[in-house]
C-alpha cells in the first residue's frame, strides 16, 4: 500500500479529502481521499467500477483486477480509496450523475467496516414494507428519497427560523417535564423519584409558557418546540411532533397573520425558490363548513356545497321534508359529469357516506325531463328544471344529497367532496393557503354533559362579556390551511384574568381545579399582562406537504408507527422492577403481566 503526498498511508491517514459529490472535470489529475458506503459493484473482465456513496452524491471509483482481488468487497461496506481523478470516455460518461463525467482510479484500498447483506436494497428494488423499513430505519435512511426528505426538511426548518429571526423574533426554549393541562389530548406523565406519588407531563405545547413569556415582557417569541400527545395516530399525527410556536404582544388578528404570511414567503422564496401570493385569503369557519362542509377546505377546486331545501319543501320526498322539519339541513354536491358513473360506483359513494354518519345518500343524474336515479320520481315536470337551477347542474351532472343535523350533512358532502376530487383528480396545482377564522369558543360534549373549548381555554373571546348562549359565542381562533390540510391553529389570547376566570366558571373548572393548575398563569396575568396572540404550525405537516409526501413519517427521521411503537428501539417496553420501584409505581392488570414476562426474560439471561 503506497503513501499520501505527506508520507502517510491510507490506513495512517484514511480521513476524506472530498465528498462524493465534490468531484468534477476541473479536479481532473488530482490524488485525492474518498469515504463512502459501497452502492453497487461492477465486473467488466479484471476491471472491477464501485459506485461509491454519501450524501452528497455517487462517484464511481475503479480497481484494478489485483487489487479487486485481494479485498471482499460486499454492497454497503464502509470504505477508504485513494486514487487519480480521470476524465471518462464521451461515450462512457453518465449525464444523470453531477460527478458522471469523471472516475477515480484507485491505488490505495482500505474497508472500514464490514456489512451484513441489508434487509432490502439501499439502491432501488421494490419498496419495503413500513414495519420493515421502521425497523431498520438506518438501513432506510440511506435510500435516495429519504435522504433527500430529511435534507429538504432541515433547508425548511433553517429558512423558517431565519425568516422569524429577520422580524425580530427570539427564540426562547421552554420547559419539557412541566405539569398536566387541558390542551384536548390526553398527557404524557412522567413520575417524579424526588416526589412520590407526583407525576410531570411533556407538553402538549409551550402555551402557557409563551404566554408567561408576553407577561415577561419578551413580545416577540418563538421557538421549534417538542410537543407530545397520547392521541391515536394517522397519517398526519404521530405521538412526538415538532411545530414552530410563536407569540406576539400588543397584537390583534391583522399583524400575526402578516408575520406568517412574510416568513411562509420568505422560507417558500429561499428553500423552494417559489413565490406565494400575500396576503393569504381569509374565511369566517361558519362560511368555510357552509361552503365546503370542512373547517379546512381544499380550493384547488370547486364542487361546493348547496342549500336544497327551498326546493326540498316544494317536493313529495319524505326524507328531506322530515329533515328539515326537525331542524336539520338538506344540502347537495353538483359532480360535472358524475352521470357517467355507474350505479356500483354510486353505491360505494353511499357506504363512503354511510361512514361518516350518513343514514343514506341520495342521488339523481340531472335532466329536465326529470332524470334519472332514486330522486327522479320527486323530480317531475317543472321540479326537475328547478333542481337543476338550484343545483347549477347539467344534462349528464350527477347531484348527491344529504339530509341531517347539520353537523352531519357538513361531514357527509365535505368528506364526499374530497373523495371525488382525489378520483377524478379536479384539484389544480399551486398553494393554495387560507385563514379560516373565527371559530366557535366552545362546543358541548354530550358525553361528558358539559362546555368544552373549541380550541384551548385560553382563546379570547370575540365578545370580551361574553354573553348569552356558550354556543354562540365566536372566538379570535385561527388555522392556517394549505391544499386542505391544517397547518397549524392560533388565537389572540385571553390577557385579562377576569376573562380568564369566567371562561373556566363556564368550563365546569372549580375554583380549587383552577387554583392547582392555573394558579401561575392567572397570578402572572393580574401583574399587568399586554394584549397577545400567537400561532403554532406543524413542521412535519408542512415538510411533508411541500416536499410532496402524503404521510408525515417519511420527512421525520425516527418516527412511530400507527400504535405509538418505535420499531427500531422496541419502545415502549417493559422496565425493571428496581426501576419501578424508585419512582414509587407499582403495577397491575395487564402491565404486571407484561412486567413479569421481562423479569422472566432477564433471569433467562442471567441463568
């Protein structure tokens, strides 16, 4: 083995001198130092070509026949070369490779470190399954499409926070073990050795944290915070998630949103190189689930909800007369040559509404000469033509309905909507962000027979008196939607501690609940506390948006699966009984079974 110009050895001196997506025809003639992992090999009789890889790209290296020879070169060994950079042949350079138009020759070989033949191929082949692809997620990390998502996501995260950074904000770290508050999930505990029978939570957000922080006098906070919440999963949730938590003083409405607004531009400009148009548009809540039966409506297309029942009471249907004359709602979906559809293919449209709560969906292919499907014997003679002015339809237009509390109808036509948009693929391009404002303050809970926040207690009210109706009441609560997906929710804050208290007395929080759990927040508040609001969004929803992936898990580096399990880890998992001990639990049920099965399992060990 020869030696480096300094007199070293390659296995003196292994160490990189370029990454392999350095190199170009202008290091031609260079001796230069590689590290990488072995991608693929080639045998071209005695010439032996490795694509070599890291991060930053590919570089194909050649050995000799000798040289070959004397080494056990397996796909995914960590290796050493050194070696000349030489040009390739024109008809042997590789246009889809940024280093394609050279090669290294090598003189010097060295294995770092040997591999096991992968679970499944770094380099292509099919797609491993998700339990396979968790379990051996540094195997899955090295795949192209991961690595590139995890690279995109730090580019976002880094012109996110030097967006915020430009406008003054600060950023702030806020506790993680604090104690447990409402914020609409069930808490993570934590049980304290140093406090028996006391437990922390983690966060289900910096909430009160960042509003002590306005108190504090810090008017302009954020942070990329940990946030955890014990909440079933799916595609766009996970147990441990990240969002960019922010808060503001001496604020209304108007200047969170221009803040966002200029950073969304700004990260989108520098991490994307695309430009979205400012101001984003707004929409009351009431006008987005009237229009679109969802609180976080897709406007990349139309088919928007219509209110049938002026033409509901002129007609013989049963369904929808008793619908409204329970105080319910009868409402529509025009789909643009839906008439095309067959009837199987309408049915399954009725299970899909069946699902989200319907009691049945009913149909009709529009015509004026009454049409055709279960509704058209309701629609003869001049019905028909009404219907279908009230429907906006067309001959060959297919029109569903339902009829229902309202909550319901929403629920039903807005998730019908979606479903037709992603079949018959309507939704155009582009980025389509809204405001969707003034959410209701609260909704009753017929389970628990009581007031709930729509959003956190700690949502200003519209009307600061607040009276009247609980369920009437309007907050300052805002989401940010993208393309349908929420992005992330905020409010103006409640700042005054009168507010405060009134808004708990009509949440059912006793004045004792309120003292254990609240008192700091509401004793903060009483020394002088500015007007404030603020807005949290989800990176990982955001990432996985813009980088073009339907499931947050593939822009997170170590996610769970769909039952909260890390694979990779085997968490969470059984502890010691000493363990269990020095925190002072003691368990039960189905966890001692578990706990006796490792303690079965560790004598195995010992013995």
């Amino acid at each position: 083995m020869g030696a480096s110009s300094d007199g070293k050895s390659l296995s003196a001196d292994w160490r990189r001198t370029h990454d392999l997506g350095a190199l170009r025809k202008q290091h031609v003639g260079q001796v230069v130092t590689l590290n990488g992992w072995v991608h693929a090999r080639r045998d071209h009789g005695g010439i032996y070509f490795i694509d070599l890889r890291d991060r930053y790209g590919i570089t194909q290296v050649v050995l000799s026949e000798e040289l070959a020879d004397a080494q056990q070169i397996s796909i995914e060994d960590v290796i050493a070369i050194r070696g000349e950079v030489v040009a390739r042949e024109a008809n042997n350079v590789n246009p889809d490779r940024e280093t394609g138009e050279i090669e290294v020759l090598v003189r010097e070989f060295l294995t770092l470190s040997k591999a096991k033949t992968p679970p499944f191929e770094v380099s292509g082949g099919d797609e491993p399954s998700v339990d396979v692809r968790l379990r051996y997620r540094y195997i899955d990390l090295r795949r192209e499409p991961m690595q590139k998502a995890i690279l995109h996501r730090a580019r976002f995260v880094s012109a996110l926070r030097r967006a915020f950074e430009d406008q003054g904000f600060v950023d702030i770290e806020t506790p993680i073990l604090t104690r447990a508050t409402p914020e609409g999930a069930r808490d993570y505990l934590v049980p304290s050795r140093i406090h028996p029978g006391s437990f922390y939570a983690l966060p289900q957000s910096p909430q009160i944290f960042k509003q002590i922080l306005m108190v504090a006098g810090f008017d302009r906070y954020y942070q990329v915070a940990r946030c955890f919440r014990d909440e079933d999963l799916r595609a766009d949730r996970q147990p441990d998630f990240t969002q960019l938590d922010l808060e503001m003083s001496f604020v209304e409405e108007d200047d969170v949103f221009a803040v966002w607004e200029k950073a969304l531009a700004d990260t989108f400009r520098e991490a994307l190189g695309i430009e979205i148009e400012t101001p984003f548009p707004r929409m009351r809540y009431s006008e987005a689930m009237e229009r679109f039966g969802s609180d976080k409506p897709d406007l990349r297309f139309g088919m928007e909800l219509i209110d049938v029942a002026d033409w509901a009471r002129t007609s013989d249907f049963k369904v929808f007369q008793g619908a409204l004359e329970s105080g319910g709602r009868v409402m529509g979906l025009c789909v643009a040559g839906g008439a095309s559809l067959s009837r199987k293919e309408i049915d399954a449209l009725g299970n899909l509404a069946s699902e989200f709560g319907a009691k049945g969906l009913a149909w009709w292919k529009a015509g004026k000469d009454g049409g055709s499907g279960p509704l058209a014997r309701f629609a003869a003679g001049d019905l028909a033509g009404k219907l279908m002015e009230v429907m906006g339809a067309s001959e060959g237009d297919l029109c569903l309905f339902a009829a229902d509390r309202e909550a319901v109808v929403h629920r039903v036509l807005g998730e019908l909507r979606l479903h037709l948009s992603r079949r018959l693929g309507l939704a155009r391009k582009g980025w389509n962000l809204l405001w969707v404002t003034h959410f209701p303050l609260f909704h009753y809970d017929e389970a628990a027979e009581r007031w709930v926040s729509s959003h956190h207690p700690f949502t200003a009210p519209e009307d600061w008196e607040m009276a009247g109706d609980p369920g009437k009441l309007a907050s300052r609560a805002y989401d940010l939607v993208l393309n349908g997906w929420e992005l992330g929710s905020g409010s103006v804050r409640i700042h005054r501690a009168d507010v405060q208290e009134r808004v708990f007395e009509l949440l059912g929080i006793g004045e004792k609940e309120r003292a254990e759990k609240f008192g700091h927040l509401l004793e903060a508040l009483s020394f002088g506390a500015p007007p404030h609001g603020g807005f949290a969004m989800g990176i990982d929803r955001i990432v996985a948006l813009t980088a073009g992936i339907d499931n947050i898990r593939d822009v997170i580096a170590f996610p769970k699966t769909t039952s909260a399990s890390d694979l990779m880890c085997q968490a969470p998992s059984p502890v010691q009984a000493e363990q269990l001990e020095e925190v002072h639990i003691a368990l039960s049920g189905k966890a001692l079974e578990n706990q006796d099965v490792l303690s079965q399992v560790a004598d195995e060990k010992k013995a």
